[in-house]
C-alpha cells in the first residue's frame, strides 16, 4: 500500500480528517473532516491496474457523497429554521435524517448495499481501513445525536442482516463484511448503554479484525476453499485461522466473547430483554456458519505433509502473537481479575 509517498500523504490526511471530524465543535467542521477523510481514501483504495478496485473507489465515492450532503442539508435547515442552539437536539426528524447518513457512511443496515461491493473489490489493507478506522467518527458523531428508538430499529437490522447475510458466502472479503455489520450493531447497542462500555467493544472488535486481516494479507486467502486446502502445509496457521474466526463471532472459551458478555450484561441490567434477546439469537446463528467451515476444515479437509517446508516470515509472527491474545484472551483476563 504505500510503494510511493502520495500514498503515505493520503494516508496522514485520512487520519487527520476522522480526528478533525471527531473533535469539531461544530457540525460544519465535523462534516469537513469526513470530506477531507473521504477525498483521502478515495486514491488510497483506486488502482489503475485493478479494474474492480476502480469500481469500488466509485461505489464508495458516490455512497460518501450522498451522504455527506444529507448532512450538511439537515443541518443548514435545522439551523435555518431553529438558530443555532441546540438544534437537533430539539428535533427528531433532523436526529434521524443525520443518524441515517452516518450510518449510510459507515456501511450500517439498512443503509449497507455499498459495503459488500467496495469489500470485495478492495485489498486486504483497504478492508481492515474500511472495517475499523473509517468507522471511528461516523460512531463518535452518532453519539452527540443519539435517537434512541431509531437506533434500536438499527440495531436490529444490523444484527439480522449481518447474521444472515453471511450465509453460504464463500468470499472471506464478504463473510468480515457481514461480520462487521452484525458487530456495528452490538457497537450500536452498547452505546445507547454506555461510551466506556462502546470504546471497549470497539477496541476489542479493531483487536480481532485486525488479527484476521492480517493473516488473510500474508497468505493472500480470499476464499474459504483457499483456507482448506493450501494452509494445510501450515497447520498451525490453519487452526489459528478457524479460533480467530470463532472468537470473532463471540463463542465463550475465546476473547471475543468478553464484550458481547459485557454487553449482555448492561442490557440486561438496563431491562432492554426484547432487543438483547433478537441479538444473541442472530450471534447464535453467525456462530452456527462459522463453526461449520471450522468444522469443515478441521475434520474434513486436513491432510499434513510431512516433507513441505514453510517459510516463516514477520507477518506469521505478528499473527500468531495477535492470535495468542484472541484465542486465550479471556482466560488471561479472568486468571488477572482472581489474582488482582
């Protein structure tokens, strides 16, 4: 990704866009650092050489774009028409009309058909961008206007569409993408709960993706049937592979399962029992796709050579420490808060 030093510079500039976005005092300024961290991505994610990363360059430009004018139209009107003092506080059609374009711009369902495609047609580094960071200040700005009704409806769809949706995918591109809207709803819900109990479900999610991601990146693996057979030189690799996956979908003995616990928990607590109950009913059939390819490539499609010899090279290290954490995180967690 960054063979040159313009991509370097627009990589500096999408960073400085999401913070510029996220610690504006005004709604202009916020809308100005999300159009200065979508011009920067624009050339991060376009390639001459890749006909399909062009398309999705394209698909991502004009989904931005909507939605960046969807904000600026609800706030010039709300300011227009209710001075500039707590505008959309005082007005639930503005809430929603600016809840929906930051959800339209991180990819959230219903407002989601853009993200599918600009996955698959992206790099491996792109999507780990896409996945975690361009989600940071659509999130942050979603928190200053919560509409909480509205949230709830979004939160359902996210879990149901993010469940659903990854399904007899066989693109691994396609299963993080569905992956990622399931877990925007759980990120979603525990902000209407807590912003303590949000930044650390975020964390833990970038923590998880970003270990996935990574993997994927140094075997370069785009398919399932990519993980069956040619990781079977590297069985370890393999079976760090299927436990990151699993503990990315929340299943108990691994780390992903301590902030779905969390906010279990705090839901529960907060008497929210309809909307807790449709998540962890959706989480249990995410669980059920990723466990039958783990399942699949685990018992099915295993054969070991002896004689192959696999190079090991930083990448692998730098995934089997991220994998260490996801796989016995949440024993570790549970050892430290006995002993301390």
């Amino acid at each position: 990704m960054f063979n040159n030093i313009s991509k370097i510079i627009f990589f500096i500039a999408l960073l400085s866009g999401t913070f510029l976005a996220i610690s504006a005092n005004s709604w202009f300024g916020a809308w100005m650092g999300l159009e200065i961290n979508l011009m920067s991505f624009i050339p991060l994610i376009s390639d001459s050489k890749n006909i399909f990363s062009n398309e999705s360059s394209l698909k991502y430009f004009l989904t931005q774009a909507l939605a960046s004018a969807m904000i600026l139209f609800s706030v010039i009107t709300s300011m227009f028409f209710m001075g500039m003092s707590n505008f959309l506080m005082e007005n639930n059609f503005m809430q929603m009309i600016v809840n929906s374009s930051l959800l339209l711009k991180m990819g959230a369902a219903p407002f989601h058909y853009w993200f599918p495609g600009v996955m698959e047609g992206s790099s491996w580094m792109n999507c780990m961008i896409l996945m975690t960071w361009q989600k940071i200040a659509p999130l942050i700005l979603i928190s200053y206007c919560l509409n909480y009704y509205f949230l709830m409806i979004t939160t359902i769809f996210c879990v149901i569409i993010g469940s659903l949706g990854g399904i007899n995918q066989t693109s691994l591109r396609k299963l993080m993408t569905y992956s990622s809207i399931n877990h925007l709803g759980w990120m979603l819900s525990s902000m209407m709960i807590s912003m303590n109990l949000f930044l650390l479900y975020f964390l833990m999610y970038c923590f998880l993706s970003v270990s996935m991601v990574l993997i994927f990146m140094n075997f370069k693996l785009f398919h399932l049937n990519q993980t069956y057979s040619s990781l079977n030189l590297n069985p370890v690799m393999k079976f760090l592979i299927f436990c990151n996956l699993l503990s990315l979908g929340g299943l108990p003995p691994f780390m992903g399962f301590l902030p779905k616990w969390m906010v279990i928990q705090m839901m529960i607590e907060n008497n929210m029992i309809f909307l807790i109950f449709i998540m962890v009913m959706m989480t249990l059939i995410t669980l059920y796709f990723y466990i039958r390819v783990s399942y699949s490539a685990f018992m099915l499609m295993y054969t070991e050579l002896k004689w192959n010899y696999f190079f090991y090279n930083n990448y692998f290290y730098i995934s089997l420490f991220l994998s260490f954490f996801s796989i016995f995180g949440l024993i570790l967690t549970s050892m430290i808060y006995i002993i301390f």
